[in-house]
C-alpha cells in the first residue's frame, strides 16, 4: 500500500481527539507528513494529546468547532489533505436532541466542503457509519446527508480539483462510548448487564481497521467514492456472553454472578444493519478487502443479479469462538482497557 500522498504535506485532522482519530495520527505521521494539524472542540483531550506526543515541530494544536464555518476555514488554509473524522455518533442522544445533530454532522460536513475548496485543498475523506444506509434515526440520516454532500461535491467544485470520498465504518471495538465499554464498567460493578436484543446482529471492526482504511481510502479515491470494509457480523447475544465469560474473572467477578437484563430496543434502533442500499450493492466493485461503492463522476453500470449481500440479517454471524479471538486481539481482555 503506497500512501504517498501524505509525505511532505500539511494534514488537518477534524476531531482527532476522539477514539479514532488518537489510532489514526500516528498511522499519518508514519508516512512522514510536513505538519498534521490536530483540531478538536475538547479542550482537555487536545491537552492530553500534547503531553502525549511531547514537544513537535510537525504538530500543531487547534482548538475549534466543525459547526464554525470561519475557524475550519482559517485551519484548513494551506492543508493539502483533510481527514473530517468530528460527529455525533450516539444514537439515543441524537434521537433526544436532533438539531444538534444536524448541526455538526451536517453543517459542520459542509463547513468542511467549502473550506477545502476555499484553500485548494487536495484531498478529504468523510468518516461516515452504516447507520447511513436506509436510516431509521435521527444519527444515521444525518451522516447518510453528510454522505451525500461528500460525493456531491464532485459535481459543483467548478475548476477546483479536490478529490473528496467518504468510508462507511460498522461499530469500531473499543472505541470511547461503544458496547464494549458499556459492558466493562457494568461487570465491574458486579452487574447487571444489559442488552436490548440478543439477536440483535452489528458488523464489528477494530480501531486499527478503521484507521487503516481512512489512510486508504484517501490514496485510492478519484471522486465520490464510499469505502465499505469487509466486516464479520457479530450476534450481540454472543458478544455479551463473551465479555462476561472472559472480562469478569479480571475484575474478581464470577461471570455466573453477572445478570443479563435484556431491555429491548432502543429508540431509533436497528435490529440489524446493512453496508450498503440494495441499489448501492449492484453498483459496488468488490475488493479484496473492502467494497468500493462509485461516485457521480462517470457512468456506472447497474447488475441486478450481482448484487452483494450486505445486511447482517442475511450474513452468518461468526462463532463464539471467533469473537473471543477478535476481542482477544485487539485487547478488550485486559485491565488497562
């Protein structure tokens, strides 16, 4: 994989301070960028980030909002590539306070468009989730709309030729907020653990993937493009079982002492997710391990009777046995997590 595209240039990470942006920084200055910009609203994480890494030269701190159009603007001014990773991801607290949404996942997407183009930017790529594909709340409709401004933007950038593309995440292990933490803090505890669905099935994927293919997508779009990694579909019953069987004995916990309330499904949510729209699926180019769904540059040619499967209704979940190797690998099972 050849990320070239980075060496030498000037970076701005929109929201680096969150999970996903503290795995992908140091992926970015492996390939020997100029600077990398580091912009958040957190106050106190971009602070702990600069302890983290010490005195740089090739870093720079910028407190900021994606939802100020004028501060993205003035960071964005001589950055040669964008990663706009900022959002709000909570589904139950986007469902309760929806504008805010709006706001930065909308808003705060164009504020980026336009400020790219403002500065001649050359490349940006939008984290985007699969909460976008036919949306049923209140997150995912704004990151689907995000979506569609990202590819739009190939068709009314005029005589400016900033690539923008988008990649499409399942639920990221681990990151600040998921499952994976909910369930820890509730073992620790002692219990209970509650689950809205066990049948209830997510496409999972590590922090290292989703950084991994936020770099890559950046170096194989041309325009418009979503990236769709391939991910294992997880049954949330086995999920929950597999914390409480292995993370309770870390914490002095016997897991037949740990209750599972399951509490059914929470506003705005899916008992299943999809990766892409049917129509998306007969389009899509299959890689060897991501699906690449094409922009509005172009003609593209529909195959009805290639469509790829994508909903985790339709994909067998993998075994109990599976998810522990995953959670195992990615270090869930240990008491610094």
């Amino acid at each position: 994989m050849n990320e070239s595209y980075l060496k030498n240039k000037i970076v701005l990470v929109i929201g680096v301070t969150g999970s996903l942006g503290r795995v992908l920084l140091p992926k970015i200055l492996a390939h020997s960028p100029k600077a990398v910009r580091l912009f958040s609203r957190d106050e106190a994480k971009l602070f702990e980030l600069q302890q983290e890494y010490g005195p740089r030269s090739d870093l720079r701190h910028f407190i900021g909002d994606v939802r100020d159009a004028e501060r993205v603007r003035r960071a964005a001014e001589g950055a040669q590539v964008v990663f706009h990773l900022a959002s709000l991801k909570h589904v139950p607290l986007c469902e309760y306070n929806p504008y805010e949404a709006v706001k930065t996942n909308v808003v705060g997407t164009q504020n980026v468009i336009e400020a790219a183009l403002a500065n001649g930017v050359e490349r940006v790529v939008y984290t985007s989730s699969d909460k976008a594909v036919s949306p049923t709340n209140t997150m995912g409709a704004t990151k689907l709309l995000a979506e569609r401004l990202i590819s739009s933007a190939v068709q009314w950038r005029g005589t400016r030729k900033t690539i923008f593309s988008a990649v499409r995440f399942g639920n990221v292990l681990n990151s600040r907020g998921s499952v994976i933490e909910v369930f820890k803090k509730q073992i620790r505890k002692g219990g209970p653990v509650t689950v809205t669905d066990p049948e209830m099935t997510r496409f999972m994927m590590t922090l290292s993937q989703a950084a991994d293919l936020t770099v890559r997508a950046g170096e194989l779009a041309r325009g418009g493009e979503v990236f769709v990694l391939k991910m294992p579909v997880i049954r949330l019953g086995d999920l929950v079982e597999t914390m409480v069987e292995n993370y309770a004995p870390l914490v002095n916990r016997k897991p037949s002492d740990i209750a599972i309330d399951y509490i059914g499904l929470r506003p705005g949510e899916k008992r299943f997710e999809e990766l892409m729209t049917h129509d998306e699926s007969v389009i899509a180019r299959e890689l060897p391990d991501m699906f690449l769904i094409p922009g509005w540059s172009g003609d593209v040619k529909q195959e009805a009777d290639k469509a790829i499967i994508s909903s985790s209704a339709l994909l067998e979940p993998i075994s109990k046995e599976e998810v522990y190797r995953l959670l195992h690998g990615e270090g869930i099972f240990q008491l610094d997590n």
